[in-house]
C-alpha cells in the first residue's frame, strides 16, 4: 500500500489577499445625539494568483485475486496549490467523513497520515517557499501586523477608561490614528467623574464604617456595655453597688482552695466597661 500524489490543471483559483485594509465611517445616531464610529474593511482589489493547479491524492494497493494481482485505488482529496500554505489538517479537505476513508482503507489512522504526509510534506514545503516571495505574502504579513497591533491598542484603551471597543472606535481607526478629540475628551471625562464619584462613595463607606464600629463598641462590642454617653449618674452608683458586691464573692481571699482568676477577670472588664 502506498500513496500516489497526482498534479493536475484547474480553471478556477481562489482570489488572492486584498491589497488594502481601508477605513470606513459609520454614522448613525442615539437618543437624539448623532455619532461616528471607524470601522475597517478589506479593499476589493485582490492580488492575482498565477499557479493554476492542484493535487490528488489516493491511496493505491496491490492485492491478489486467484492468479491475478489486482489494484485499489482510493481517493483521499484534492488540495489547491494556494491551500498547502495554510494547510493545517489533510482531514478537511476530504468529501464526505475523514473516518469513512480510514476505515476504507484499512489501516490505522496513524499509520494512514503518515503515509500521506511523507509524500505531501515537501509540496507543502515548496508552496510555502515559493508564495513567501510575493507580494501577497508581505501583505498578508502586514495585515497581520496592522490588525494585532490594533486589537491590543484596544485592549488597552478598555482597561485605561474601563470603555468598550465600541467607544475606541469613535475616536480612533485601525491604524490608531485619533479621528475624534473631542469623543476622546468626553470619554477621559467621563471616567474621572467616575473614579471621583467611586472615590468619595468609598470615603463615604468607610466614615459610615468607622462611626458605625465606634456606636457598636460603645453600646456593647464586648457583650454589655450600658455606660455610654446616654447612662446617668444613678446607674453608674447601682453598677459600682453590682461590682463591689460581685467582688467580694469571686475574691480569691473568700475562695481559698478555688481559682477564682476568670470570674475577676470578667468583672474587673465589666467594671471598666461600665467606667465605674
């Protein structure tokens, strides 16, 4: 078993590259306000392409028959010259199911690609080394460039003004060319009212906080604490009656044998949280 690649003629080619990226304006309008938005597209001039053909290739195997020796063949597909540069799966190009024809012809998927690739690599090879010396080639190759360096220009432009790529469009093109100032000055604007309005609600939260915590430990972060500003004078008496006689029961000279130190600890707190 082995794998024939046949060249063959064809008529029609695919368009090559187009020569430009050009930008375009968009105008259109929202609440009453009419607006610009840059787009880009491809031109429609196209560069030609001159390689008129293709490859088949199949799959052939000898087999005896009786007395005779018989021949299979199997189509695996046809590849356009223009499609080996950007060749990636053999698999796609195949009519029908790529599993179809691995199990037509019997043998393991592995061993099938293989066989197909050891005869394809050095056409591919030739394709890529002959189409990187036009001048589609250097203009895909800066289109690629032009378009990169365009989706992290907008990239950037999100995370700085926390803004969508529709607003980057209304003040820039593609090629990063501002068309817009004064979209662009509102959009600065615009977030430095927000970072300020996002500032001063954080102070807000945290003075609320603060005042907050200090209420909550003044009228009973620790568990009872009734000597805020609001407890009056006779309280404070009736405490300082509560803490004497509590004292006098949990003092370690009333308790001996006994470890009274927690429940003088408790009262010696609760004596300076109510501040008597």
């Amino acid at each position: 078993m082995y794998c024939v690649i046949q060249e063959i003629a064809i008529k029609k080619i695919p368009a090559g590259e187009p020569k430009e990226i050009e930008v375009y304006e968009s105008n259109w309008s929202a609440g009453g306000w009419q607006n610009t938005t840059y787009r880009y597209k491809y031109s429609q001039e196209r560069y030609e392409r001159k390689v008129r053909k293709a490859y088949r290739i199949s799959i052939h195997e000898s087999f005896r028959e009786g007395s005779r020796i018989r021949k299979k063949q199997t189509v695996i597909c046809t590849i356009g010259y223009y499609d080996l540069v950007d060749l990636s799966w053999i698999g796609d190009y195949v009519r029908g199911r790529w599993s179809d024809k691995v199990e037509t012809i019997g043998l393991p998927e592995e061993e099938l690609v293989k066989m197909i690739y050891d005869k394809l690599q050095p056409l591919i090879d030739q394709a890529e080394a002959e189409y990187h010396q036009t001048e589609e080639y250097k203009a895909q190759e800066e289109h690629s460039r032009i378009l990169k360096e365009h989706r992290q220009r907008v990239e950037d432009f999100k995370n700085k003004y926390d803004a969508g790529e529709n607003d980057y469009d209304q003040c820039f093109d593609v090629f990063g060319t501002l068309r817009s100032p004064d979209r662009l000055k509102e959009i600065e604007e615009s977030y430095r009212q927000k970072q300020e309005y996002e500032r001063k609600s954080q102070e807000n939260s945290r003075s609320y906080y603060d005042n907050s915590y200090s209420n909550y430990n003044q009228t009973g972060s620790k568990g009872f604490n009734p000597m805020g500003s609001q407890v009056g004078e006779d309280n404070k008496a009736i405490f300082k009656q509560f803490y004497r006689t509590l004292s006098k029961i949990y003092h370690p000279d009333s308790n001996p044998g006994k470890d009274t130190s927690e429940e003088m600890k408790a009262l010696n707190q609760l004596k300076t949280d109510w501040g008597v």
